[in-house]
C-alpha cells in the first residue's frame, strides 16, 4: 500500500521521490525501462549532449550533492547526466522505490475510495491517493510512417530507443532521416565512422555552434562558492538559468550593434542567440536580421555553394520557433567528401526499400543502416499513450483530444489528484527542464504536505480557472513569432493527426513561479478541495 505513485524515473521522477520521502509520503515510482534516467537512459545515440550548461542543469536540492558532482564540461553529455541520476539515486537511496519494467498502461480514478488504481503492462495494480505523471515530454519517440520500412533489410535506429550497447557503424553506408537537435548532434560523429553518410533532410534547422568545452576550473569554483544565489537567479529569469540575457531590444540599436552582438552570441555558443535580443521572438525584423547572419554563417562555412544553399533554413521560418540546434562541427561536416546532403524538399521519400531509400525523383540509395532521428510525439504523447481516467470514467485522451488543458500545467479538471510534472502549458521546453522538474516537484510536495495537514482528501482544478489559463497561454503566444511559425513539434506538427495546439508557456519560468505561489498564498485559488465531511471551493 503506498500514498503516492510517480510513473517515470527520469529527472522529475527521481526528484519527486527524493522530496515526497522527505516528508513521510510512502512512494512507488513505476518506470517503464529497464533503467533509470528517463530520456537520457534512452537518447544514447553518439553526440547526445544536453544543450543547456552543466552547472545550471542539476538539482539544487542537496548543497553537498551540488558541491560534491564535478561537470567534467560546459554542456554535458549524455553519458555524464545519466551517470549523474544514478549517482542521485545511489546516494539518496531512492532505487529501493523504483520498479523497473513496469510500463504502466492504465489509471484509473476510483471516486468511492477517492485512489487511483494504477495498472502495468505485466499486470501488477497499485493503489495510491496520488497519482504523478513524470512521464516527460520528449519521451514518446516517433517512428515516420514510410512506405515499407519493414521491408528494410539492413539495421535500423531510432536516436531515442539507441542501443545500450552502443552501434558499430564504421565501414557502413548509413541513412539519417532528421536534422533536428538529435540529428545535427548526431550526424558529425556518424561521418567520421561510417564510409558514407546520406542525409535526409526535410527542413533545414538553424543550428548553433555549441562551444562546448572542458569545465572551466574558475567557473566551477565561483559556481560552487555561490550556488544558492545562482539557483535562485535561474529561478528570477524566463527560461531558468543563468545565461546570460539582453535586455535591449534589437529594435532600439543599430544594425552594427545587431550585428555585433549576433557575432557575441555566435561566439557564446548553442541557445544564448535566443537572447540576443529581448525581441528577437516577437520583432520579425530583428528575428530575420539574425536568420541571416546565420545563414550568411553557413555560407562561410559549407564550401559547395549548392549544399549550403539546402542547409539554409528557409525565410519563412522565424529563427528559434523551431527549437534551435546546438551542434558541433555540424555544417563543417558537409566538407566531407563522405557525405551526401539529400534535399527532401526536392524529391521527398517515397519509399524505404529493402536496400536504402528511394526518394520522389526515382534515386535509389543503398544503405547498410538506416538512423531514424525523427523526433517525438512531443509534450503530450507519453501522457496520452497511459489510459488515463478520471471522474466518472472521464479519459484524459478525450479530454485532451483537440490539445491539452491544463490548470498551470500541474492537473487537469476532472482528474482529481493527478499530478502532471513539468508537462504541456508549463515553460517546460522553453526553460532549463532540471529547475522545472523541481519546480513542479516543490510545488506538489507542498500541496500534498497541505492536504495531509488538513485531512483533505482530494484536490482538483476547477474547469473555468483551467479555461482562464487555456486561454492565458495562448494569448501569450500569439503575441510571439511562435504564432506564424507553426511547422514544429511545439504545435504538434510532427505527428499526423494532432490537433495545431501551442503546447508550451511561453510565459517564462519567473511569471510561472510567481503565478504558483499566488495560487497557493491565496489558498489554492482555482482549486476545489474537498474532504469527507465538507467540500470548498
Ligand atoms: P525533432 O526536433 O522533432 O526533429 C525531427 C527531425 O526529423 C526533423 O528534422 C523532421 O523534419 C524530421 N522528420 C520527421 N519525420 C520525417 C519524415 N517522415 N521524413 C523526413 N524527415 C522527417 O526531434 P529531435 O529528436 O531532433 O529533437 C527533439 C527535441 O529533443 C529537441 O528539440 C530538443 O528539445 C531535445 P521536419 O522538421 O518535420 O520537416
């Protein structure tokens, strides 16, 4: 018997464990896997590397933790946060309430006992007052529906479900279909492998030069001297960590200032172009002048006029409403004479055959591997993929079927106790996913410590306060380059049959943390909460 279930043990997983333990919750946490670590136990493709910078993406949570883990560089591989995670999990002692291979399917809110009958794919049931979904939003990896795929004779990977044992691709005449994030990290180290490379590109990404590099020991230091007020200033910004912002805006300097501080932002490397400028996602102008110095940057870099002239990402896309890449040695990579750029906007795929890949022009390529770096069912699908149900049978899939609706991301009317971790209408994406993770995690312990205190048996969003931040984030959208740009997986563009619905908040983590606090300080404005006796609104 325990009080709460958490499903995942990814980065908010884990650290909902940590702090629901603390104060006496007996927890289970189900994950799917065999492993834990969420999306870095799966994205294990070479070149994996978290675009946001080491120091700030960690837990804040245990000052000797934070003072004791060494970043060995600036962004930090894949290898080095799931060696993280774990060493949290050892430390803290938390792998005794992980269950490992247990895919939940189902759960299901029983209003006679006011728990949640939680059920996994190899049919064990749990019950628990609370339910928390910390099943991430890149997690649900999305396999394109192309003709004759199984046909494929050769071997086939997806970035997000790479083999633990890694992939021996030298010698081999590889395939990548994708250059998003993942495929831009990836694709670089395949070239150095394979014999050849084939790229499948459908749209081109504006992708960054991450810079990364070793630790700087001064930097570690000053981080290590002064952690609580770096947290807490990463807490104070929009996107949740300590880059640093602009806060001029590109329209109120000269184009030699522009230009200037684009080359700065070049120079500082991965996401900091998106704050070279406080209006670079809501002035069009600014927004292209820095496509194209980008552009112009790919020019310099690739030397056959014709590949870099498909490299570039077309003027219609707003730099960063796609999520901007953070790569290295990506464009320098089409230098090679292993690789081949192939432009799906020309001739787009037709078929995968038994042999390679057949595009729209009649051009067979033959390939021993096919790389599907082709993204997720993003925000929403890990959620979506569990039957989910609450009040009255009511399915979170039928809820949610024209998009997602949220009271401030963390419930969902009609779901009382359902706890929804660092998920859609959250600045999620947007921000550093650690500090939101913790965020989402702070904010839950102390409204279950709430309810525990004061005999409360449920809590649920009202549906007119979940209407208000419905139409809240929207709003806010709108008023941003994201509304014009709407081929990206923020609006679920990538996965066919999903509703055109901007799913993150675009508000920034420092509107959203304030905005939580209000909702508490006025005693869960917007909630109903209710106990056996009496309900209050
Ligand atoms: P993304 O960013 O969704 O990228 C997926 C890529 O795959 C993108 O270039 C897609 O082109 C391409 N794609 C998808 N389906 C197809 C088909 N059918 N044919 C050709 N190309 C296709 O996923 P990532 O894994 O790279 O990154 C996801 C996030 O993880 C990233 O934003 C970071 O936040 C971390 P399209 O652009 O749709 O034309």
């Amino acid at each position: 018997m325990v009080d709460a279930v958490v499903v995942g043990a990814g980065l908010a997983g884990v650290s909902a464990l940590y702090h629901l333990r603390r104060q006496g919750i007996r927890v289970l946490v189900l994950e799917a896997s065999d492993g834990i670590g969420g999306t870095w136990y799966h994205n294990r493709y070479p070149g994996a590397r978290c675009d946001i910078e080491s120091l700030d993406y960690s837990y804040s949570f245990s000052e000797e933790l934070q003072q004791d883990w060494h970043w060995s560089e600036r962004y930090a591989s894949q290898q080095e946060i799931l060696a993280y995670v774990q060493h949290v999990v050892d430390r803290f002692d938390l792998r005794k309430d992980i269950e490992l291979n247990a895919r939940v399917v189902s759960a299901v809110f029983d209003e006679t006992d006011g728990r949640w009958a939680v059920r996994t794919e190899n049919g064990q049931q749990f019950s628990a007052k609370y339910c928390l979904l910390a099943t991430g939003v890149l997690s649900a990896a999305q396999v394109p529906q192309i003709r004759g795929t199984e046909s494929f004779q050769g071997r086939s990977y997806h970035t997000a479900d790479w083999p633990t044992e890694g992939v021996d691709l030298s010698g081999d005449r590889v395939g990548v279909i994708g250059t998003g994030s993942s495929g831009t990290q990836l694709i670089p180290l395949v070239a150095e492998q394979a014999a050849h490379l084939y790229v499948f590109q459908r749209t081109p990404n504006f992708v960054m030069p991450a810079q990364n590099r070793p630790m700087d020991p001064d930097l570690e230091r000053h981080w290590k001297e002064h952690y609580p007020e770096l947290r807490k200033k990463a807490r104070a910004t929009r996107n949740g960590h300590n880059q640093i912002s602009n806060p001029l805006r590109g329209k109120d300097v000269s184009p030699e200032e522009r230009r200037a501080e684009f080359e700065r932002r070049w120079e500082l490397g991965g996401l900091y172009m998106m704050r070279a400028f406080a209006d670079i996602l809501t002035d069009p102008e600014v927004n292209a002048e820095a496509g194209d110095f980008a552009r112009e940057k790919i020019r310099q870099i690739v030397d056959d006029p014709a590949t870099a002239e498909a490299l570039m990402p077309p003027r219609e896309l707003a730099l960063g409403t796609k999520r901007l890449c953070s790569g290295t040695n990506y464009y320098e990579t089409y230098n090679r004479d292993n690789v081949t750029l192939v432009n799906l906007r020309e001739a787009p795929i037709e078929a995968v055959t038994p042999t390679g890949i057949r595009t729209a022009d009649g051009s067979e390529y033959e390939l021993d591997v096919i790389v599907y770096a082709t993204g997720f069912d993003a925000m929403t699908g890990s959620f979506l993929r569990i039957d989910v149900r609450g009040r009255g049978g009511l399915s979170l899939r039928e809820k949610w079927q024209h998009g997602p609706r949220t009271y401030l991301g963390v419930m969902t009317h009609g779901f009382p106790n359902l706890f929804i971790l660092a998920g859609p209408q959250t600045p999620s994406v947007f921000s550093n996913m650690v500090n939101q993770a913790e965020i989402h995690v702070e904010w839950v312990n102390e409204c279950i410590a709430h309810l525990e205190k004061n005999e409360i048996d449920t809590i649920e969003a009202n549906e007119d306060a979940e209407n208000a931040w419905v139409d809240h984030v929207n709003e806010l959208a709108s008023r941003t380059l994201y509304a014009q740009s709407r081929n990206s997986w923020f609006w679920g563009a990538n996965t066919p049959g999903k509703p055109r619905v901007f799913m993150p908040y675009v508000g920034g983590i420092d509107r959203y943390l304030q905005k939580l606090g209000e909702v508490v300080a006025h005693g869960y404005e917007g909630f109903t909460l209710r106990s056996r006796q009496l309900a209050r609104a």
